[in-house]
C-alpha cells in the first residue's frame, strides 16, 4: 500500500511541473536562452509560476541596472587609434 502512495505522489509532482512547463513555456525559453548553461536553475520548476515569474523579471531588472556598466568608453584617454577614428574622435 506504501509503495502504491509513493508512486501516486511522485505521478502528482510530475503532473504539476509538467503543468508549470505548459503554462509558463515562453519565460521558461527565455530563462534558459540567458543562462550560461542553457539550463534552468535547480528547483525553479517547482517553485511555481511566481518563481519562475520572479527569475525572469529579476534578471531583465538586473540587466537594465547594468547597461550603464556595458556602456562603450567614449571619454576615456587609453583608447586605441582605430577605437578613436571608429567613433570619430
């Protein structure tokens, strides 16, 4: 009978993230595009659709507050030759 409950609960479990799959298919495309390794963070699945939801909108957060420090180095003095004619200094 033990063994008949585990197999049911492990069927639920299974069922619910294949759900969350379903329902959260684009953001889930997106999260694995931006990570390293092409996968998902370990236990992002089963966290529901508002972990899911919050990895991807901390990670755009995080880009936009960044974008600053990805900015190219217009005033800086140790630009190469080519750099400089490249943005017309």
């Amino acid at each position: 009978m033990e063994v008949l409950r585990t197999k049911v609960k492990a069927f639920a479990r299974m069922n619910r993230i294949f759900k969350q799959i379903r329902e959260n298919q684009e953001e889930i495309l997106q999260i694995k595009k931006i990570s390293s390794n092409n996968k998902l963070p370990p236990g992002l699945i089963i966290g529901g659709q508002e972990s899911i939801h919050d990895y991807y909108i901390n990670f755009y957060t995080r880009k936009m507050q960044d974008s600053k420090n990805e900015a190219f180095p217009t005033l800086s003095k140790r630009l190469s030759q080519k750099t400089r004619t490249h943005i017309g200094r």
